[in-house]
C-alpha cells in the first residue's frame, strides 16, 4: 500500500481560446475595479489585447517584468501601483511577468489574475524566486499563489519556436522531477506522465508548424499539469542545478533547463529506475534520459551549456554551491558527481 499526503492549492482556472475575453468579469469576481497590468516590451501586443479586455477597469500599467524578478524592479512597480490606488493585479507574460505579479501581491496582498504566455508554470505555484544583489532567493506563501489562471491559447502564438521548445521542455522538467520525487502521490504521478506525453508528441508538431493550435493548447495545459505538479511537490537536483546555474551564472531560464534536464536525469537514473521507465514509456523511447536529450537535438534546442556562455572554469563552483545545502534527491549529491554532470553538460555530451 502506498501512503501518502497531498496538498491541493486553491487557484481558479480558465482554459481555451478567446478567455481574455473573461477577464473583466474575473477581476470583478476578485472584487477588482483598478487593475495594474503588468507586462514586457517584447508583450505589448498582447499588453494591448489585455488592455481593451479591461476597459475602465485598467488603472495603471507597469511594463518593466524582467528575468530572476530582480527587488529594484519590483520596487518600481509598487510605486506606480500605490500612485494608483490599484486593488488587482493583472499580469500578461512568462514566469518573468507572473513573477513581478508574484512580488507584488507578497508585498500588498492584492488578488492576482494571471494570463501566461510561455509554458514555465508559474502561475500555479505559491513560490517566488527573487534576486537581490545578484542572489536569488526562494519563498513559499499563500499570498504569492494567484487567486486566477486565465489561459488562452491565443497568447502563446507569439511564442518564437526557439523559446516554446525550451519552455516546452522547462514544463517537462518539473513533471520528471515531481515523479520521482519522494513527495510523489497518485495524483501528481498520473499529471507528470500526461504531461511528459502531452510535450513528447506536442513539441516535433510545433517544430513543423509552430502555428499549429491543437499543439499549442496540448502545451499549455501541459505546462498547467507540470506547474501543479511543481506547486505540490519537493523538486530534486536539477531545479537545485538551474536555480544556482541562472541565480549565480545569470544563465537563462528555459534555455539552462533544457540543457540540463538529460543530465540531471542520467545522474538521478541509477536511483530513479522505475520513474525511468515510466518516462520513457510516456515518451515512446527505450531510454529516459537520451530519448530526452535526442528529442531536444532533433528539435534543434540547445544542447551545451558552453553554448549558452557559461564559462568552464565556473563549473566547479557551480557544482559546490549546487550541494552547499543538503536537499532530497533520489540519488547521493557529490560534489565530484556534479562536477561531471556539469562538464558533460558543458560539452553538451549525449547521454548514455
Ligand atoms: P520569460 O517570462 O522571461 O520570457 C522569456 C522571453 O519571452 C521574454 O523576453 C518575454 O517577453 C518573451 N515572451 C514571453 N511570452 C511570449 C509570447 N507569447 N510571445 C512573444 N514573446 C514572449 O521566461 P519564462 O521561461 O516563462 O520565465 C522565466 C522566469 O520564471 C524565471 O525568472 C524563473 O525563475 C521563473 N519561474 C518561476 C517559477 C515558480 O514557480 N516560481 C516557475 C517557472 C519559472
């Protein structure tokens, strides 16, 4: 018999094309009537779609959401918000967007509306990741958890095909280490393996046609499962691994998770052989941790982190931070075995 705790966290989630047409009755839902809006430069199309949705509701905007929520530009945003008077936040964008939204609403407890346009999962999680000082710092609360998730589909056309593979596979990542984390349940088991099948078959179909809206839609709610999963469980080495390697090296996000997920898997393999197994048959290849590297290789993503400027000789730094603090992981952390990892990572070896 297998026992078990879960934790469910409470969020509203709408699902489909055409959903920012909700958004005005979401906000007043919330009890909303001045909404901040928050977003990015490369986001102000979307921003503007956002923006009419909203109407008179819309009393601010901030469009200065950058990566790793940095606490200058989060202390930005809350100026412009109590000039405002703003009582709901409504945020478009990345992790990086939902992440300010996140900052902010630690900070004044204000309700979220979150409209996501990558496949990071953020959205979903009571965690925030900030940096200060160049060191990025996690936290867990009620009040950093969005009351609503508005996905439409719509926003995700944008999405370059570089950017949906490696958040794609930032999605995957979070639903592999839920698997076989030790916190795993029935429930968080059965969304990880939709997940990894819903990116393994949904990914070639986007490379083909990145217009393709069916592959687009089977992402996100992917990214939703995988984000659920995320919220819900510990995450082992290879979130550890990203979170060092993005926090300390500024590497980016999506792109450092592709690059490491075959070789966090290769490590934790030998520990995790059942969870293996079960990804590979999610995946349909005989092998977890190459099909996964083969399926990023074909899908024209990146491969080393030496692609992505990460300098070698930091590579043994990274790895001592990396297991400075102990934290579950299937397998034993040793500073020599991360040491490898993160050199074959760095070569952007295939693993075997
Ligand atoms: P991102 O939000 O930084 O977006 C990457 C780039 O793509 C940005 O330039 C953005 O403007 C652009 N972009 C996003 N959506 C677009 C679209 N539809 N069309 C065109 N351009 C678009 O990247 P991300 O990977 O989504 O998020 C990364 C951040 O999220 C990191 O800071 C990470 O730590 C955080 N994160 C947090 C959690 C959590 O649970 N706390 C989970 C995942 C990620």
């Amino acid at each position: 018999m297998r026992t078990f705790v879960h934790t469910s966290h409470p969020a509203r989630v709408l699902f489909g094309s055409g959903t920012v047409g909700d958004l005005a009755d979401e906000v007043r839902r919330l009890g909303g009537s001045r909404v901040l809006l928050l977003s990015s430069p490369p986001l102000a199309e979307a921003s503007a779609r956002v923006r009419d949705a909203l109407g008179a509701l819309v009393a601010a905007e901030f469009d200065g959401a950058t990566m790793h929520t940095p606490t200058g530009v989060t202390e930005a945003a809350l100026v412009v918000l109590k000039e405002a008077g703003a009582d709901c936040l409504v945020s478009v964008g990345g992790g990086s967007t939902t992440g300010l939204s996140k900052a902010l609403a630690l900070r004044t407890d204000l309700p979220q509306v979150v409209v996501p346009t990558t496949y990071a999962g953020s959205e979903v999680t009571p965690v925030l990741g900030e940096t200060r000082d160049g060191h990025k710092v996690t936290r867990s609360s009620a009040a950093i958890l969005p009351e609503t998730v508005v996905y439409d589909v719509d926003f995700t056309l944008s999405l370059p095909l570089p950017m949906s593979i490696t958040s794609g596979v930032n999605a995957m990542a979070h639903a592999v280490e839920a698997l076989y984390s030790a916190d795993a349940d029935p429930v968080t088991d059965r969304r990880t393996l939709d997940a990894i099948t819903l990116i393994g078959r949904a990914l070639p179909r986007l490379a083909a046609d990145p217009a393709d809206r069916e592959a687009r839609a089977d992402l996100l709610q992917a990214a939703w499962l995988a984000g659920a999963c995320l919220a819900t469980v510990g995450m082992g080495l290879h979130h550890k691994l990203c979170h060092t390697l993005g926090g300390s090296f500024g590497l980016p996000h999506a792109e450092t998770h592709t690059v490491i997920l075959p070789h966090a898997m290769a490590y934790n393999a030998p520990a995790a052989p059942d969870a293996m197994r079960r990804i590979a048959r999610a995946l349909d290849v005989p092998d977890a941790p190459s099909g996964v590297y083969d399926l990023i290789a074909a899908l024209g993503g990146p491969t080393s982190l030496r692609g992505l400027g990460m300098p070698e000789p930091e590579l043994g730094r990274a790895a001592e931070l990396a297991v400075a603090t102990p934290y579950p992981n299937p397998r034993e952390l040793t500073a020599q075995g991360i040491e490898g990892l993160l050199a074959d990572a760095w070569h952007g070896r295939r693993p075997r």
